[in-house]
C-alpha cells in the first residue's frame, strides 16, 4: 500500500472544499478501494462523502423521480416508487454485481465505476487509460469482451454499469453541485467516449459532486425491462443488455426508449431502434425489423464479432418482453 490522507465530511461544504483541493470522493468504496489494492489508482486523498444528506428517493414536481446519489443500489432496486414506475432500473440493479455489493454500491458510485477490461487492471499492461500514451494492449489482445461501439484507437473498452443502460434510456439526467454552485447534464452527455484522451471519463469539473440522477416523467402506463446476457447467470458483466421502455395506447407505440449495455465504451442509446417503433402496432414483425438496426455503426474486434448478432438478439427480444405486456 501506498500513503493517502482521509477525512470523512461532516457536510456538503466541507466536501466540496476537500474536493476542489484535489481530494478524491468515497461512498460505498466497492470500485476504488479495489482499484486502490492493486495500486492501478493512487489517490493522495480520500474524501469520504457517506455521511451526506443524498440518501432519499423521491417523486419530483413533474412526477419523474430523483433518486440520491448515496442511496444504495439494493435500496433503489427495491424501492416501492421505482419499482412501480421504472422497473427497468429495478431490474439491471438486480442483475448486477453481487448481493453484499449491491448492499455497499451507491448510486454515484455504480454510474462512475470503471471498466473491467483486464489489461486496465494488470499495471503490467500497456493500457492509455491507466498510463496515458502506453498502448492499448486489448486491440492486440482477448478482446471477447469489449467494445464494438464508439471506440478509438487509443481505448476499446466498456462501461460495465447496468443501471447507467437505463440511465440512458430513459435520458435521465445527472445532478451536479460544485464550487461554481448547481447544474444539471444529460445522461448521455455525462459519460464520455474515449476518444483520444481515454483517462477523461465524465464530463465532471474538479471538486463537483453527484448529488442525484433524475428520471423524467413518462406517460402512464410505461411498460419497462431490462435484458442481461451473460457467461453466467450470477456475479458478471454484459455481454449484451437492452432497456427498453414503451408506452403503448390504443394499441399503438407512442413512446419508446431503448439502449444497449456491454457492446459500448459508454451506454448505447438506440435512437434508430426507437424511430422504427413510434407509431407502429405491436407485433413480431415490428420487433424484428426494429432490432436490425441496434448494432449499425458497430466495428467489431478480433474476438467479439458475435456481439453484433447477439446485441440485434438481445434487443427483439426484450422488445418482444416488454412490448407484449398488459
Ligand atoms: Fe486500457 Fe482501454 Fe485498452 Fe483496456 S481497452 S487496455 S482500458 S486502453
């Protein structure tokens, strides 16, 4: 181990003084204290932010939902009012990571974890994530897992977040508070692709906080899932994932909001999918024609070429999932 400083905060503005002074925030741990461990990241200070007032759920003026930063994965997923609006959110929670993290996870944390790609966590890799201008060593090397959507040269890794998948989908919006005061960035532009500055991952100024994510109001009824394809069924990352969203009246989509997870360096909005949807009846046809285009654009790896079928798969299915409830 290495030496570091930490200081718990009493409130907001001793973390933020912490924060603009270069201090790194903690809540749940569950992502850092492992990164930490296997020295691939070496903060000089801690800022542990768990004591902070972000633990609340609740329903805004508009009727979306403002869920705290803080509030741990497993109590969002079972949270009455999420269940009963998104339960897309409810359910990529669920499929994530173990029950004892989804006990330590917050909701601040899980949207700024870091990839899993292997090589970005063997410090005897060359990775430009980890050490700016030393190569990529997953391009040349088992690239199974990663991305086939919105990478560069210089990174090919994915978001490993469920919830942020529907995050996106539901073009959810991220809640800031920094020492230049209050703002609000959409979903989709808050996570960042790598480009060719790969370390840069949000869109987050120095010392600011994520004190919620907020989910518009949709209109009722919003049927809604979340679709995870992986090696194994418990304790693992996306190979593929769909959330999808639809609001169907009068026997006609009227709404529809789909993403997809594991085959992009951020989560990957389908707005091609949607425009295929809106205005159409439901049926196996629709679904099917729909799904075709989720993996437009795709450049696939040496070794992931099979996610382009298997994301088009993933996607009519949870289509056909969400789209045939009552
Ligand atoms: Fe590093 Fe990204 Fe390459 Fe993985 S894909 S080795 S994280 S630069």
């Amino acid at each position: 181990m290495y030496p570091f400083t930490y200081t718990k905060a009493s409130d907001t503005r001793q973390a933020l003084n912490a924060g603009r002074r270069g201090g790194r925030y903690i809540a749940g741990g569950t992502t850092l204290v492992d990164l930490m461990r296997e020295t691939v990241e070496r903060p000089e200070a801690l800022v542990d932010i768990s004591g902070l007032p972000l633990r609340e759920v609740t329903v805004t003026e508009r009727g979306g939902l403002r869920i705290g930063a803080l509030v741990s994965m497993a109590e969002t997923a079972a949270n009455a009012k999420v269940q009963a609006t998104y339960p897309v959110i409810s359910q990529a929670l669920e499929l994530s990571a173990s029950a004892q993290l989804r006990n330590m996870a917050t909701i601040g944390g899980n949207i700024m974890q870091r990839t899993r790609c292997t090589y970005f966590r063997d410090v005897s890799a060359a990775c430009n994530k980890r050490e700016p201008g030393s190569g990529c060593a997953a391009r040349e090397g088992f690239n199974r897992t990663h991305a086939i959507l919105g990478a560069s040269e210089d990174c090919v890794a994915t978001h490993p977040s469920d919830v942020a998948v529907a995050f996106a989908a539901l073009e959810a919006t991220v809640q800031l508070l920094g020492p230049d005061g209050r703002r609000s960035i959409p979903f989709a532009d808050f996570l960042l692709k790598p480009g060719s500055t790969p370390t840069r991952e949000q869109a987050l100024r120095k010392g600011e906080l994520i004190t919620a994510v907020e989910v518009p109001a949709y209109p009722r009824p919003l049927q809604s899932g979340y679709l995870k394809v992986r090696d194994r069924q418990s304790y693992e990352f996306a190979l593929t994932s769909a959330a999808v969203a639809l609001h169907i009246r009068g026997g006609v989509i009227r709404e529809a909001k789909v993403a997809a997870g594991g085959v992009g360096t951020v989560p990957w909005k389908l707005p091609a999918v949607e425009r295929a949807l809106l205005g159409e009846r439901p049926s196996d046809r629709l679904w099917a024609r729909a799904a075709d285009s989720a993996a437009d654009g795709a450049r696939p790896l040496t070794h992931n070429r099979f996610k382009i079928e298997l994301l088009k798969r993933t996607v009519e299915r949870q289509l056909r999932v969400v789209g045939g409830l009552k």
